[in-house]
C-alpha cells in the first residue's frame, strides 16, 4: 500500500463540517481513517447522553459515507484501540480535537507517550470552542477568573476561518468498520435527536427568533432560548459556526457562547473544576440530608418553580437556563446542600451536560465559583414572579396545580386551607436556619 495515512480520533466533535482535525488530515493524506472508540469506562454515566451519543455516531457515519469514507468503531480504551488500528492500517499520524476535562486531559497524555514509543506523529487542533482556551490570558496570569475582562478581550479577539466539509474522506480499502451500538433506551421520553443533520436544522429553525432572543431568554414560558446545547456538548454543531451565523459578537446570544468558552479557559486551568472549590478562600459549610436531595432531584419540594425545573429536566433531559439558576440556587443557597450533589444529578440527566459549563456554572450559583459576588441572596419565589409572571411554566409541569390561576401558582401554601387540602401537592420542604421571608 503506497501513501500516507492519519486516523482522526472523534471525540466530542461528531460533525463533518468546520471539522479542523478532519478537514486537515484529508487534505495531507492519501488516506484518512475516522475512528470513534467507545470507552466502556464512560458507558452509563447518563442513558440520555449515550442515546444521544449513539444517535450522533450513527449520523456520523452516514455523512462520512456520503463522502467516500467510513466511521470506524471500537470498544475499549481509546489510546490502546486508536494506537492498534494504526498498526493495522499502517498509519503514521493522529490528530483529534484538543480538549480541557480531566479525562481529556489523561487521554492526551497517554496519547503523547504511546505515539512517541510508535512512532506516529501526534496533532491536536481546535473546533471544540469559539476561541482555544490558552490563546487569552490576562497579564500576570495563566486564565482569566472573572468573566467580564474575559469577554471584552474575546470579542477584540482574532477567530480562525471556518471550514468546509472536506470534499472526500478517503477511507483505506477492507478497513473493518464495526457495527453502530444498539440504542439504548435513554431516560427523557421528550429528548431531542443527536446528530449534525438534526442539530443544523435546529439552528437554522432557530435563528429567525435571534432579533428577539434579548428580551426573551429569560423567560421561562416562552421558551426563546436556541436549545443547541445539547448539539454544541457533543460537538454535532462547530461553535464558530453558530457564533458566525448569529453575527454581532456583543449580542446576548453570542454572550453564551463567550460564557461557554470561559469556563473551558478556566477547567483547563483547574481541572478539578467538579470536585473542588474554584475560588480561592471558599468556605463549605453544607449540611447533607438524602431526603430533601431526594425531594430537590425528584420535584417535589413544595416550591412549584424548582419543582417544574426538575420535571423539565426528567422529561426533556435539558432545562431552561434560567430554570438552572433557580434550582441550583434552591439546593445550595436554600436548603445549604452541597453542589457536588446537584452537579451529579444534573449529570446523570443533562444532554449538555459536560465537565466545564456544568461544573463551573455549579459553582457560580453556589458560591464556590468565578461570580464576584458569592454571598448574594437568592429569593427563589421572586425568581419565579419575574420570569414566570403568569404561572404557565410552572402549570406546564407541575400539572397538580394547572388549577391554580395566575402567579398565585408560586404559592400554594397560601392558598386556602379547603383549596389547598385538594391539590396532591406536598408543603414547602423544612428550611434549616431562620425561615425566609418568601416562605411566610
């Protein structure tokens, strides 16, 4: 076999378009192989994620093969699998998209070493965000911890062009491609669909509603946000992409795409950005009490608000961004639970779950993380009166007090007594320490 080979190693970038690692690879090789492994150590973690997950491999292949190419599948360790294919194809490269998680990170340090012992040169390239996240940093200091300097220097910032899809993927002869996984079943019977073909349809439907995304993002009700987090998690969707469609870089919408690369910036810098407090002199004091994180993850805390967030979140495995405030602020500033418990309930049912924006948004609501002002208070129920205002977010799902009429659904215990008796809808949770004014 003569010419040269590269396998591009997919991770959480399952597209084909403004694909740097792939687009790169086919225009310097001969021969590109796309390979997928499927790390039985990840399997489980959320049934939502692997259903998406496996929904956008299987789109995956379809368009590499309407390309010429293939996506090759294979289970086990990805360094192990990507390192033996290579032996098998006689490939003298691999390039994959760099990436800032702890796994990630062990990954491409494991990499680094059995491609050196091997003999195949190792690239890592960018696509996972708008802007890398070692390409800012502030002056005396290896990462920017307060958003707002970060993102008046992201908008000044040079992004890199956006590709096309590469015209060809020329996949070596008689590679044993692998079957797709069996769907798994997932847990949101309303979850959206993976895959790029889904995930461009998304925001193409979307983006006629950008003019009004400002006035309409926080509320509950209305629903206005782009919903492409999920697509933008797995990486079915290029954030340059969707940054450059949406145009103004100082808009509100590209704002969230600014937050979403900052908190990459920061867990590169702090790996541990899940399991430890980022800010520097935290103090944790959390009570645990498994009954009231039972009630908090199941819905049924009394508080309608967070209780129509968790049910979102079961339903749909997404939830409005607001409404992630709101129930990350209940859990800890509320009932003093620790984050760390929230963080993994989120992750066992987000499809956009992922260690940099989950954890570091955690730790923003609960004190720990990059907001200026940790300590601020956090009155769930005039949350719920402002961006809930007539209640139908609220009797959308939580459907026992559809009833209710008005913004009194976001107070059920001042109903009266004979009223309140029907509904099948539990008091307020205890509240530990003095008990709020919003509770009276």
């Amino acid at each position: 076999m003569t010419g040269r080979t590269a396998i591009v190693l997919f991770t959480r970038d399952l597209r084909v378009h403004d694909h740097p690692a792939l687009a790169t690879s086919c225009a310097a090789f001969d021969r590109v192989v796309p390979l997928y492994v499927l790390d039985p150590t990840l399997a489980g973690l959320s049934p939502n994620r692997d259903r998406f997950l496996h929904q956008s491999l299987a789109a995956l292949r379809v368009a590499l093969r309407g390309l010429g190419g293939d996506l090759v599948l294979r289970h086990g360790d990805p360094v192990a699998e990507t390192v033996r294919l290579a032996g098998e194809v006689g490939a003298e490269a691999v390039a994959l998209s760099a990436d800032v998680s702890r796994y990630a990170e062990r990954r491409a340090g494991r990499l680094r070493v059995q491609c050196q012992l091997h003999r195949l040169h190792l690239r890592f390239f960018p696509g996972l965000t708008v802007v890398e996240p070692g390409e800012l940093t502030p002056g005396g200091g290896d990462h920017y911890r307060v958003f707002g300097p970060y993102h008046r220097a992201w908008i000044r910032q040079w992004w890199r062009d956006e590709l096309a899809a590469p015209e060809r993927v020329p996949l070596p002869e008689r590679v044993p491609a692998g079957r797709l996984p069996a769907l798994p079943a997932g847990d949101s019977p309303d979850a959206v669909v993976g895959g790029e073909e889904a995930a461009r349809r998304q925001l193409d439907r979307w983006l006629p509603n950008l003019p009004r995304y400002g006035d309409r993002h926080d509320d509950l009700a209305a629903d206005g946000t782009s919903r492409l987090s999920p697509y933008l998690r797995f990486g079915c969707l290029s954030p340059l992409t969707v940054a450059n469609r949406a145009g103004d870089r100082d808009s509100a919408f590209v704002r969230q795409l600014c937050w979403r690369d900052f908190y990459h910036q920061v867990t590169a810098a702090f790996p541990d950005i899940s399991r430890k407090a980022y800010r520097r002199g935290a103090t944790e004091q959390w009570r645990y009490d498994g009954e009231a994180l039972a009630a908090w993850a199941q819905g049924r805390t009394g508080l309608p608000i967070v209780d129509a967030g968790m049910r979102q979140l079961h339903a749909q495995g997404w939830l409005h961004n607001r409404a992630r405030l709101i129930t990350a602020g209940y859990l800890t500033k509320t009932l003093g639970l620790d984050w760390r418990d929230g963080l993994a309930v989120y992750f066992r049912w987000l499809l956009d779950g992922d260690v940099a924006n989950n954890s570091g948004n955690w730790q923003w609501v609960a004190g720990t993380g990059n907001d200026t002002r940790p300590y601020r208070g956090f009155n769930p129920v005039r949350q719920a009166e402002r961006y809930d205002p007539e209640g139908r977010y609220v009797r959308r799902w939580v459907p026992e007090l559809a009833a209710v009429v008005g913004k009194a659904v976001h107070l059920p215990w001042r109903l009266p007594d004979d009223l309140r008796r029907r509904l099948d809808y539990p008091p307020p949770l205890d509240i530990p320490g003095a008990e709020p004014a919003w509770l009276r």
